[in-house]
C-alpha cells in the first residue's frame, strides 16, 4: 500500500509449530507432522487476512522451517526468526510436547501459544505445562484454548480462538510497531497542564521509544528561511481555497481581521502543517543544502505546545492538528497522523494506542460536560431517547478545532450507517463528505490572539467508540483508563441550543458511555466524575478489550473499564497473582516491571 514513513521494518509474527518429538515404532511424531503444520498455516492465514499495518500491507507471517519437537529445532526457529526480524511468536500445537525444550525464551518477543482442543492428543496439557514454563521464568504469554473438542482433522479456527488469536495479533503488532520510534514535542508545557510534562522515563521504560524535543520557534525558522517542501506548499494553498470553507467569524467586529490577513493567516497555518510534517518523518524534497532537515525525527507521534506562547502571536496549529490528525490531506487518503493538542502525551499515546489498534482517525476531546437527562430538558424542552437516555446522560465532547474531520459521522457504510475508515477505504466521495460537514471558523481572539482557523463540525451519526487516556501516578506508575459508548444524534435544534453553552466555533460530539451498573458505569455522570484528566483521546469501534491485552503486553494496570469480563485477555500468569481481574492486573504489573527497562 503506502510507503511507510518510519524508519524501520514492520514487526513480523512468527509461528512456531511444536510437536511430540517422540519417533520409533509407533511413530507418534510421524503421526501429528500433517496436524501440527495445518495449525500453523491456519493462524498465518488468519493473520495475513485480517491484521494490517498502519500503511495498510498484510502482516507479514513466517512459519519455522519444520516443526519443533527438540531442542535442535527450537534453536533453528531462533535462528530462522532472528534473521526475519521476529518481534512476535505464536506456538501451536496439538499435542504433547517437551516444554522447556520447544518454547519460545527470548526475553524480547511478545508470546501467545495456542493449545488445541481435541481428544486425540494432549494439547490442553501441552498448553498448561508450557504457560507454567513461561510463568516460572518471567517470560509472560498469552494462553489460546478453544471451548468446545474439535476433530482432529478439522481445520477451521472457531470463532471463540479466532478472536482471541487476532486479540493477541493486533495488539502485538501495535506494541512491536511502537518500539524504536519516536515522540516528538514541538515546545514544551502548555498551560500547566500535567500531561504535557514529557516524563521521557515512561517513553523508553514502557514503549520502547525516545523522545525528542523541538522547540517551536523551529517552525518560524524554517518558515523564515524557506526550508519547506514549496511545491507541496502551492498545493496545499489551491486544495484548501477549494475545499476548507471559512465559516462565520465570532469575534467583534473591532477584533476580526481583515480577508487579507485572513489570507495571510491561512500561508502561515499551511506552511506549520507542512513544515509538521517534514519534522516527524523529513522529506527529500527540501531545498538543496537542507540535508539536515530532510531526515526527520522519526516520530510515530507528537504534540504541539500552542497555549500560551505561540497562540498568543501567531496562529494557532487547529488546522494542521485537525488535518494531520485526519486519513487525507491535499494529497488523498494516507496514513493519519497522532498530533497532541497543547503537547498533551499522555493523551497522544491514547490516541496512539486507538490508531495502531484500528487504523482509523483518532478524536482529540476536551472531557468538557455532563448533561444531566434534566439539565437537558431544562435547557432545550428535550426528553432523552436510545443511547442517551438508557446512559442517564452523556458527555460534552469538545476542543478547539484539532479533532480529525472524520468524526463528523458523514462517512456511511453499505446500510447508512456512520462510520470512520482506515485510509486505505475512504474514496473520493467519503473524504468529499467530511470536508463538506466542516468549516473553518476565525478562531475565538480570547482564547487565540494571534488568530488562526478552527474546525468546525458536529458529529451526526450514532457511532461505537471507545474513550481511552493514560495517566501518570506518583508512587505507581502508569494506568489506563477506558469506556466503550457511543456517539449521540441529538436532533439539530437541540444540539444548537446545548452546544451554544459553550464554544459554538469547535467541533461538537456527544457522547454516552455504556452502563455496567457498577462502579464508574452507574451513569454518565459517574464516568466524567471518575475521568482522570481534562482530555480524552476517542477511537472508533468498541476496542475495549483489545486495549486492555495491549496494556499488559506493556506492564500497564487499567484502572477503568466497562469490557464484559469474557472479553478480557491478558496473559496466563496473571491468573497467579490472586482471583480479581483488576488487582491482578496490578499487582502482575508491578511484579514484572516495563518491558524494556
């Protein structure tokens, strides 16, 4: 599909079928070669079919030249995984097999092991054995075991050990992917605000990746010395006067600018947006004697300071956080961006998380306000219906224009329904829909003095998402927090008068978490009241679960979650660190430490 902008292979998932190394007369070894070989070429096949990187290619899958029975095998699958850069292992097996001699010990790949459910052959007890194998070498890995016997000629994976297997793959790759990349802050703190604090100890000690620090005064460099990609600058300048309409303009009168400098503003933000770009993954299109700034930072994400410093003089970075954050730009459908709002991290590795998992646009959001069912009739005269009344409320999703457009719910599916698309599916219509839903309002002289343009759009569409941000705690460390929901359709009149309250020029979601009954997830209510910061980074889909595997592939505690408890997978030994779900996970974290400390 698309090249990719980082530096660096894609991780690679290799799988390792295990066998009984038994032979002699009643040739046991012999017997399950066949079995053993369609296991592996079933899970590479599941894989290959439905898990892509970030620039849309299939997974890459390698199997072991021959199945593992002996310790001689297990070093030539080493060997062989070594050279094709195996981040990831997968053992499989059906039967019995010598465990110690056939498992995977790198410390450093990321392991799952399915065991099958068949009669014939002792695969559970294979499985058993060899996740106490791993257990007692602190090397977690994830156990896969289907519910219901299987034949043993049968060949189909149910559904039960499909979803667990690409649970594991999606995952995996996602925290592989990460490792070795870079986040990239443009400016530093931004208002006080204690996610922007760059803490490059969890950077490195908990996803494998360095941070680098520019300050923002290099965009006015850059711009100043003309070290920008000028031929995609005269494209972007054309696409945005054809498709980025300028929406009404709040300010008084006295404060609005002028159409020229409204112009000139407009350069200005095209030009950061490049120049953005150039700075996470370069670009050899720089001007000669550039060669410095062609490299790039090989940032698979980022933030932008803004507040106050910048915002204050210049214009502020909406547009191009808006843009970057979104599947297309005056080039056509791409890979999304991860661009922070007032370099908040912690919330920009949530919305890392959501699109290494999806491949979708990620929504950056103040966690603004709860609607209360009352305080809604109260203002508007509206009785809540669907998701929103059966919430007891929803919440105010809001911040200043850098949301990705693809939130606007404009693009549907085959029945009309809303959706949100990895790049490599949106068509020419579907990026023409977003760009439609949304206009570029004057940005409020209050907040912005230095001016600028802030999207503007409002999310029609009832969509699953998942809410998600990590959160740094003294004394403990990372935790993650998450709620599976939906966006609201409110009817129009309502959402006017609702989103009037607050910033009428920002981009508006609504949004009902779906109620446990327990715990954070009484209501609406009780799910703001527990958020753990000002922002929220929102993915499409439900990903719940799939969040909470990748959490403790990094050794991160969930604190929060509304995921049904048969969903939850994380590694076998966890189960060793007492009967609740969540103080295991705690406690297994601590235990075992980050992965690359």
């Amino acid at each position: 599909m698309a090249k990719s902008r980082l530096v660096g292979d894609y991780p690679v998932i290799g799988i390792r079928p295990t066998i009984d190394g038994r032979r002699g007369a009643m040739k046991v070894r012999e017997s399950l070669e066949a079995q053993t070989m369609n296991m592996a070429l079933s899970a590479k096949k599941l894989f290959e079919e439905n898990l892509r990187y970030s620039n849309g290619e299939p997974v890459k899958v390698v199997i072991a030249d021959t199945t593992i029975g002996r310790a001689g095998e297990t070093a030539a699958c080493a060997d062989k995984f070594r050279k094709a850069g195996v981040d990831i292992t997968l053992t499989v097996t059906p039967c019995w097999c010598y465990g110690s001699e056939t498992m995977d010990m790198d410390p450093n790949t990321i392991k799952g092991v399915w065991g099958f459910n068949g009669t014939e052959r002792p695969g559970a007890v294979y499985l058993a054995s060899v996740l106490a194998s791993h257990a007692q070498k602190g090397l977690p890995a994830f156990g896969i075991y289907g519910h219901d016997v299987q034949d043993a000629d049968e060949t189909d994976i149910p559904d039960d050990v499909r979803e667990k297997l690409l649970r594991f793959g999606r995952a995996a790759v996602a925290v592989a992917t990460m490792r070795g990349k870079s986040y990239l802050q443009i400016g530093s703190i931004c208002m006080g605000i204690a996610g922007s604090i760059v803490n490059p100890d969890f950077f490195e000690e908990y996803l494998g990746m360095r941070v680098e620090s520019v300050d923002e005064v290099e965009i006015i460099r850059r711009m100043e010395n003309g070290i920008y990609d000028k031929a995609e600058f005269e494209r972007a300048l054309a696409w945005r006067r054809e498709n980025c309409p300028e929406g009404f303009d709040k300010n008084p009168a006295e404060l609005q600018k002028t159409a020229e400098q409204k112009e000139e503003d407009w350069a200005f933000t095209l030009k950061m947006m490049c120049i953005i770009k150039d700075l996470y993954n370069g670009n050899p299109n720089l001007p000669a004697g550039c060669e410095e700034e062609m490299v790039g930072h090989n940032a698979i994400a980022g933030g932008f300071q803004g507040q106050r410093q910048w915002t204050d003089f210049y214009p502020n970075c909406d547009f191009p956080e808006s843009m970057l954050n979104s599947t297309f730009d005056w080039n056509g459908p791409r890979e999304t961006y991860v661009l922070a709002t007032e370099n908040d991290t912690l919330n920009g590795v949530s919305m890392l998380f959501g699109k290494l998992l999806t491949n979708t646009a990620q929504i950056f959001a103040d966690v603004r306000t709860y609607w209360s069912p009352e305080a809604v009739k109260k203002a508007t005269g509206y009785e809540l219906e669907g998701v929103a009344k059966e919430s007891k409320g929803f919440i105010h999703l809001i911040n200043s224009g850098a949301a990705c457009i693809d939130a606007c719910g404009e693009v549907k599916d085959e029945n009309g329904n809303g959706v949100m698309k990895p790049f490599w599916e949106m068509s020419e219509d579907d990026c023409k829909a977003c760009l439609k839903a949304t206009t570029w309002n004057a940005a409020d002289m209050g907040y912005f003095r230095g001016g600028g343009f802030s999207s503007r759009f409002l999310t029609r569409s009832e969509m699953p998402v998942t809410m998600m941000r990590l959160n740094l705690v003294k004394g403990l460390g990372p935790v993650m927090q998450l709620v599976e929901g939906w966006t609201v359709s409110l009817p129009d009149e309502v959402s006017d008068k609702l989103w009037k309250r607050t910033d009428y020029t920002w981009p508006c979601t609504w949004f009902a978490p779906r109620l446990t009954g327990e715990g954070a997830f009484k209501s609406a209510y009780d799910v703001m009241n527990k958020w753990g910061a000002n922002h929220g980074a929102i993915s499409y889909g439900h990903i719940g679960a799939d969040v909470i595997t990748l959490c403790s592939m990094l050794r991160i505690p969930v604190c929060m979650h509304n995921v049904p408890e048969e969903k939850i997978f994380r590694p076998a030994v966890w189960n060793a660190f007492g009967m609740d779900a969540e103080g295991q996970d705690y406690r297994a974290c601590r235990n075992f430490g980050p992965l690359y400390k």
